[in-house]
C-alpha cells in the first residue's frame, strides 16, 4: 500500500472484494431490518403498545444469535480457511433473505421475525471469519488504514439500508420491492465473497465446542488472561453502547426538539454516519500507518467534549414545527447542534479503529476468531444494557433526551478515566503522541535494524528527560529502559516512566539493592526475549557531548550474549528537557515541533560490544546526521 493513502487497497484483490462483501451484507441486513420495523409501525399504527412490544421483540431476536453463537462461530473460524466458510455464509444469507422476501410479500409478521433471527444468526458467525481474515491479508502498516476503510464502509451501509427502507417503503408494492431487494443483495454478496483470497486456518486442530454457553465461557477465559485485551474489548463495547445509545433515540429526539419531520431524522443520521467515517479515515494519518494507541484517548476526549456541549447546543435552537431539513439549516443558530454531532462522530471514529486494530493483533493467533467472537457477545450485550439504561433514565426517571445526552457525554468521561488507570499503556502511548506531534517532528532513520522478534540490547545516547519517551514512540516493538533512579523517580515523570516499566538503577555504593535488582530484572526481561534499552552514558549530558560509556553493558551481556543496536539522538540538545542554559526544565519553552533525528546503527554482535567500540559508533551515528 502507499504511503500516502489507505485507498490503494481498493485496487488490491486481498481486500476490495472483502469490503464489497462486508459493505454489501451490512446495507442488507438494515434495509430489511427497518423494513420491518417500519412495516410494525404501520401494521400496529392504532396499537402503541403492541408496536413496542413487537419493535422490542425484533431488537432481542436480533441481538440474542450473537449470545448464543458467537463463540462457536469464532472457534469455526480458527479452524477451518476463512473465505470458503465466508462464501457458505453468504450463501446461507441468500435462503435466508428468500425466507425473508417471501414474509414481506406474503405480510406475515411472524415468518419476518423468524428471518430476523436467522440473520442475526448469520450475522454471529459471520463476523469472527470477517474480522480475523483481515490481519492475514495486510499487514500491520496497512491494518489501521484498513480498518478505518472498514469501519467507513459499515457506517455508510447502515445509513443507506435504514435511509433506503424509509425511501422503498414510500412505494405502492413497497414489501415486493423490498422482498427483491434483499435476495439481490444477498445474491451481490455471494459473488462479491467468490473472489476474496484464501486465509489459511489459525488452529486446525481445534475441536469445536458447540455448547453455546460453555463456549461463552470459555471463549471469555481465554480473554481473561490478558487484562489488556480484555479491558480493550470493553473499551470497544463501550463505543457500540453509545453508538446504540445516540442512533436509538435520534427518531425521538428529532420528533420532540427539532420539529417532528423525518427528514432531520435523516438529517442526524447523514451527519453522524458521515463523520464517523471521516474520523475512521483520520486514523491512518493521525497514526501514521501503525497500531497507535495514544490517540484513543484523543478520540474519548472529543466523544465526551462534544457529547456534552450537545446537551447545551440543543438548549439554542431555532425549530418550527414539521420544519424540513433545509429550512433547519437555514437558521445558524441550529449549526452548533451540527457541529458537535459532526465532532462527537469523527471522535467516536478517531476512538474505535485503532481498538479495533487492538483486539486482531494482541493475543493468540491461535484464537483470534475467539477473540472476535468474545468482543461480539460483549458488543451485544453492552447494546441490550444501552436499551436497558434507556429505558431506567428517558422513561423511569423522566430525563429529556437532550438530558440522557448529556448523561452519556459525562459517563463517557468516567469509563474512559477508569479504562485508563487499568490499561496505562494508553496514557502512555497518548503522552508520547502529544510529545511528538507538538514539540518535536520525530524522523527516524534504519529503524529496520531494531529486530522484530527476539532479545536485543538498545544503547543510546542522553540529551534528554525525554529520550525513553521518544524512543518508545518511535519503537514498534516494547521497550524497557534502565533509568538512573534519581531520573526515574522524578517528580510527575516519576509515573509515566511507572507506567512505562522503566527499570531504575544506581551506582552500587548508593544503593547496592537497587543496583542487583536492576541487573536481575534486565537479565530476565532478556531471558523472556524483550527490549531493553539502556543510556551507556549513566546520566544525562550536561555539554551536549558525548560522555565516556560505563562498563554496565559488559555486564549485562555476560549474562545475556544477544546482539546490540546502537542508536543516536539528534536535535534534543537546547530544548526544554535538556541541561543547556541551565538544568532542564528551568528554561522557558522556546521551541515547539522542532525537528529531532532517531538514527539506527547495524546490529553488533555480543563479543564485539565493548563500551569503548560502541561509544565510538553511536559517536559516528551522531556525526552523519
């Protein structure tokens, strides 16, 4: 893929079919959805309480498949090739759509029901295959881009299936259409499916449990053994409770504060759908082609900043009643209102794409379908608790939807605190992406040479307080440091290098209990095949030259013999964080985004890393550069 563009990989066969596919099934399983819901409306028009009884029962027959076999389905899809077992969904998506067709053309309610639940059913076991195909067809620079295509595509499909139900039903043979419709698109689907490219099974030994509710369980032991994932996965259920929270109660609130027409229902919609789309597009650039969690945060920041101001924007605004969507536009002061939906959606796309990336990475690969599967069952149940809240806050407590808004722009701040603190590695990873797109302009040089798997010594020079950080950001790998500990447990910083699981050491004459466990803790980190990056020079620079290298390295690789990667800092020195002028920190800040070098020097072998010839090399990085 280029990089300067996601959209390349429409050109590419390991993916342009497969969104075609995705796009496809998403537009149909919303055309009929709200066909059908629109056809309840009607058929119950004097009877509310049959239309809510009825509308409910299609929401749960349609979330209920994804309980009951997303885990079966994502043990499936571990074990056997991914694009055979799409194409034999796709076609079960064609019976089923003819189920469905034949219950719109003969107006029975309850056979539109039973299609429901079969395609909730094929929904279930289509999205572990779906969502674990795609790390095998990109690769990691290419799977941000992709799913922020993905995610782009899905909003846009459920947009156009809900806005082309309300247009087709307009129509005098209205369920015939639709009945013809959905048996096309299937049919579209299938096609679309033939042409996607083999992805060979994760775990084909595998025996499949087909116990729905002990393979809930188990799917989520597995998924337990790794906090981060799973509080990752929350994260992403987190989004689909807001997300069901807003698109449920938009009809509501277009019909109570904006005038009653249904062409701003449409309207809120578009603008939601759309941004959604460009924050998911965004995510590439904003990453800079790379799994980058620090601008998830970023993305929980606008959710709850825009969430909230909604509340108040909607306290502003000009309506009248029945007022079309043109005539809504017309007034400026309805574009607030606008705007945050616009920003809350491009957050919530900035927020979900590179948790999405997340969860099809960490883990096992053995079990990423289960992983799939797991982050589906939680999906839906989080949308049911969504329902659930709703109900308790718009109908039991009597708040206003603009109110329930504002409820939800304040959770969201509480969730995401509480994300947080347990998955520091997102702080983290923020942290850096707000150091090194305001400060510094970070380019890195041979990172190639930083090897992909396996132990590895980093040494590099120290201009800064800032160089780990720099260094982490700029590493696609985890990276240790060893830290002198008065640095290490600095004030404020003394917690982000926590969080960072920095490794503080001292001389042995000042502490020689810290010194030994240091030692102890690198030979193991190295044992276990990790990072570790160490500053030779044992303190921070105070003339912007390089100081004489201590013998620690020696050390660490008569315990550890693994090949060492020199690197060189350049463009630190005169900056905010470092000693020139006086101590760092002292000095006001005079430069922002300046440009600052990360150069990578050749591996050297264990025998050939004596202080001496490694200071002379990363002296040689500086040099060049």
């Amino acid at each position: 893929m280029s990089s300067n563009s996601q959209f390349s990989l429409f050109s590419q066969r390991r993916f342009l079919p497969y969104f075609i596919t995705q796009a496809l099934g998403a537009f149909n399983d919303n055309l009929y959805k709200n066909t059908l819901l629109l056809f309840i409306a009607l058929f119950t028009l004097h009877d509310q309480q049959q239309t809510t009884l009825l509308t409910n029962i299609a929401a749960g027959l349609f979330i209920l498949p994804f309980f009951l076999f997303s885990a079966i389905g994502g043990q499936i899809a571990d074990k056997f090739e991914k694009s055979s077992l799409i194409r034999i969904i796709k076609l079960a998506e064609i019976a089923i759509m003819c189920v469905g067709g034949l219950a719109l053309a003969w107006e029975q309610t309850n056979l539109m029901l039973v299609a429901l639940f079969l395609m909730g059913t094929q929904s279930a076991f289509f999205g572990p295959v779906k969502f674990s195909l795609l790390p095998q067809h990109l690769d990691k620079r290419e799977l941000v881009g992709g799913n922020g295509l993905i995610e782009m595509g899905t909003f846009l499909a459920i947009l156009g299936g809900t806005i082309a139900a309300g247009l087709l039903f307009e129509f005098e043979k209205a369920l015939i259409i639709v009945a013809v419709a959905v048996v096309a698109f299937a049919v579209l689907g299938y096609l679309a499916s033939r042409s996607i490219p083999n992805a060979p099974a994760n775990n084909p030994a595998l025996v499949i449990n087909y116990n729905p509710f002990t393979s809930i369980k188990q799917t989520i032991s597995q998924i337990k053994q790794e906090r981060a994932l799973l509080l990752s996965i929350l994260a992403i259920s987190w989004f689909w409770f807001l997300g069901a929270s807003y698109l449920t109660q938009f009809p509501a609130f277009a019909l109570r504060n904006l005038g009653g027409n249904t062409q701003l229902v449409t309207l809120l919609l578009v603008v939601f759908s759309f941004g959604v789309g460009l924050g998911s597009m965004l995510c590439e650039r904003l990453s800079g082609n790379t799994i980058e969690l620090g601008i998830i945060p970023i993305g929980s920041i606008g959710m709850s900043i825009f969430g909230i101001d909604f509340y108040f924007a909607a306290q502003t605004l000009t309506v009248i009643e029945n007022m079309s969507a043109m005539e809504f536009l017309s007034h400026s002061s309805n574009y607030r209102l606008l705007i945050d939906l616009l920003l809350l959606a491009v957050f919530s796309g900035i927020y979900i794409v590179p948790l999405n990336a997340l969860i099809q990475t960490r883990g096992d690969d053995k079990f990423r379908a289960q992983i799939i599967a797991a982050n589906n069952v939680f999906n839906a149940l989080f949308m049911v608790l969504s329902a659930v809240i709703a109900i308790v806050l718009l109908s039991i407590l009597e708040l206003s939807i603009a109110e329930y808004f504002l409820v939800l722009g304040i959770a969201n701040l509480l969730v995401a605190g509480y994300i947080y603190c347990q998955v520091t590695e997102f702080v983290l990873r923020f942290i850096i992406w707000i150091l090194s797109h305001t400060m510094y302009r970070v380019k890195n040089h041979g990172m190639i040479n930083i090897p992909t798997e396996g132990a590895a010594v980093l040494i590099c020079n120290h201009v800064s307080f800032v160089d780990a950080l720099l260094i982490a950001g700029s590493s696609r790998r985890p990276v240790r440091f060893v830290m002198d500990k008065t640095i290490a447990n600095m004030p404020v910083m003394k917690y982000v290098f926590k969080w960072a699981k920095t490794i503080p050491i001292c001389s042995p004459r000042q502490d020689i209990d810290t010194y030994n466990r240091a030692f102890e803790q690198i030979k193991q980190d190295l044992d276990d095949g990790e990072l570790i990056c160490i500053f030779p020079e044992g303190k921070i620079t105070k003339d912007g030259l390089l100081n004489v290298f201590k013998p620690g390295i020696t050390k660490i690789l008569d315990n550890n013999p693994v090949p060492v990667i020199p690197m060189a800092l350049t463009g630190l020195w005169g900056s905010f964080f470092s000693h020139k002028d006086g101590y760092a920190f002292t000095k006001k800040p005079r430069r922002f985004w300046s440009r600052v070098g990360l150069v990578v020097g050749q591996p050297i072998a264990a025998t050939d890393a004596k202080p001496a010839h490694l200071q002379e090399v990363v002296q040689e990085l500086i040099d060049k550069n």
